[in-house]
C-alpha cells in the first residue's frame, strides 16, 4: 500500500504569520527521503494554504509524483492544466468548511466532470475522484471515464474518534452527535463494511481505489484490511506529529505501520 503525504498544513502554518516560512518545497525532499510515494496538496479556491506558487515550484522540483485536489472551478482547472501535475483529485469544496466534508457528488456535475476527464487525459494527467463510500458513486465514477476513485473515509474516521479516544463527548466536534454507544457502534461497523463494499465494486470495475481524510496513526487499521485499496492519503496526523518527531520520523511512523499486515 502506496502512501501520499499531504503537506496542505505546512502551508497553514506559514499562512499563520502571513510570512515565506515554513516553505511546503522543503517538505517533498524530507518526504522522498522518508519514503514517502507521492505528494498531495489541495489547492482551495480561497488558497487560504497552498497558493498557486507553491503547485508551481513543487511540481517543478519534486522527484515524486504530485497529486494536487481541487474543485471543479473553471480557473483553478485551466491553472492545473497549463502546470501538468501527475495527476489531479476532484473533491466537493464548501468555502465555509474547516476540512473537506464529503464526497463529490458525480451525477450532480456529470457533464463537467466529464469535460475535465477528458482535458487532463488529453495531457496524460490520470483523475482520481475523491467520493463518499457509495456504490451508485462509484458507478458513476466508471461511467464518466475516472480511472481512480479516493474514497472519503471521513466519517468512519469520526466515529472511531468518539468511540475509542478519551475525549469525554463534549470535547468532541461531534458533540452533536448523541447517541448510544451501541448505536455508534453500529455505525462504526457500518461504515467499515461501507468502505469494503465500495473498494470491492470499484476494483471490479476496473477503478483503482485510494482511501484518505481523518485517517491517523491509531485508526488505520481497519483500512489495512481492505485489500482493494493500494493507497492512502493522509497529512494532518502527520504533520502534527513532525512538531515533535520531525518531519521524516513522522512519515517513517506512518510508513511502518501501513507496512505491517493486521491479522
């Protein structure tokens, strides 16, 4: 299992003082040496991150692939096709959100989605779809000429944090949430078989099957066990433990226990 290191939180941290410092450039030579097997950015409309520079300077400089995220708006798609990254994922993106909510919804933007397919396979940049775990999705993928599909393991991610952390509920961002514990439970399980479910559609359908969002050092191995998947993209979790392990130790972290086959 292949992993993509998104490095959208270095830039956060730069952005945080408005200043040149810390440069996400630096990040993709420390990930190469780490192992890391490609990098990821998502290039927001707002660039309240990563700004148009940053997927310039990278893209120019790195000896791994890039996969830059984005929306399907007009100007950031022309951008990417002039920059010619190895390969771009179409997410659904909400100006208010704090991280990307949800998968994108295919049918809803079938014509133009389909347009961008066919520009970046024109310039040989393959399309990733990041959508929720949902086999009509997943069809529709195919259909509209994807050939990789990221699923949003988003909400299994949640419901992993509110059962298993220590975090009393009240502390959690799904405070809202009021339920049982045997009905998250449920959900939990419901969600992982989601998840095999759509990795299994997608594979035998001839779609590759990435996974990525809220996945951490503690929550992974569920994913682990899905056999259709051969990548993962994952940043925050990361980038916070490089505050303390550094950048390198922190993708190694990671890399060992995607490495180690659960039972």
């Amino acid at each position: 299992m292949l992993l993509g290191v998104n490095i959208d939180h270095i830039a956060t941290l730069r952005e945080a003082r408005a200043i040149n410092d810390p440069d996400p450039l630096e990040a993709i030579f420390i990930a190469k040496r780490a192992g890391a097997h490609q990098i990821t950015m998502h290039l927001r409309e707002d660039r309240r991150h990563i700004h148009d520079l940053d997927i310039q300077n990278i893209i120019q400089s790195s000896f791994l692939p890039i996969n830059v995220e984005c929306s399907i708006n007009p100007q950031i798609i022309e951008l990417l096709l002039n920059l010619k990254p190895q390969r771009v994922t179409l997410v659904p993106e909400n100006r208010e959100e704090i991280t990307t909510e949800g998968g994108l919804d295919i049918q809803a933007n079938y014509q133009k989605i389909q347009e961008i397919l066919q520009a970046f396979h024109s310039i040989n940049t393959e399309v990733s779809l990041f959508i929720d775990a949902d086999i009509e999705q997943i069809c529709a993928a195919k259909e509209v000429g994807a050939e990789i599909v990221e699923l949003h393991t988003g909400s299994y991610a949640n419901l992993h944090l509110m059962l298993f952390s220590n975090l009393s509920r009240t502390q959690h961002s799904l405070k809202s949430l009021e339920l049982p514990r045997a009905s998250l439970k449920e959900l939990y399980e419901k969600s992982i078989q989601n998840l095999q479910n759509s990795a299994k559609e997608a594979k035998w359908l001839g779609l590759e099957v990435a996974a990525g969002h809220g996945l951490n050092y503690t929550n992974l191995t569920p994913i682990l066990k899905i056999p259709e998947i051969f990548e993962l993209n994952i940043g925050q979790s990361i980038i916070a433990r490089a505050i303390f392990s550094g950048l390198e130790q922190a993708i190694k972290d990671m890399l060992a226990l995607m490495q180690h086959k659960p039972n």
